[in-house]
C-alpha cells in the first residue's frame, strides 16, 4: 500500500517523517495511520522528540495529511530542497 519512514542522513537539516501510498491506495487514510503510528513509536522508543516533513508545495494530498497529523508550516525550518514546505510535528504524543 505504501511506506512510511524516519529518514536522516547528510541530505536531511532534521529528521524527517516521510511517507507515500503506491497508485491505488490515496485517499483512504493509510499514509495518516501509518505515520502517526511511527511518529508516536519513534517518540516513545527513539526519544525523537523533533521530527519534520518536507514537502513539496504541489503535493496537496501530503499537505493535508501532515496537517491531519497536527503538523504546522514552518517558514523559518532550514530545508532539505529550496522549494520544498517543511511542516513541524508537534512535541506531544
């Protein structure tokens, strides 16, 4: 159906929770579900207390779930791509 992610490396400012749903499969809730089932492990078990999503402005369908994940737009968050939106998940579970 998909994958979801917490990708750090060089090509990363912070860590990030991505995501993507294979053709078929938008629309139906399984990229909300499986992220913030990672987001909420990755706090409790990796103590990542600061996590983001890049995305590009374009990509409305994962705008709306980083915002159904209580993510907010922050215009000041160092990107991994200049055009890219980088939405910030809140610090609680």
């Amino acid at each position: 159906m998909g994958q979801v992610g917490i990708n750090d490396g060089p090509l990363f400012p912070e860590k990030e929770l991505g995501w993507l749903v294979y053709e078929g499969y938008e629309g139906l809730g399984y990229a909300t579900e499986a992220a913030a089932a990672l987001r909420d492990w990755a706090r409790r078990a990796l103590g990542c207390s600061g996590l983001v999503s890049y995305i590009d402005p374009d990509n409305r369908a994962s705008i709306r779930v980083a915002e159904r994940l209580g993510a907010a737009l922050d215009l000041t968050a160092p990107k991994q791509d200049e055009g890219d939106l980088v939405y910030r998940h809140g610090r609680k579970v």
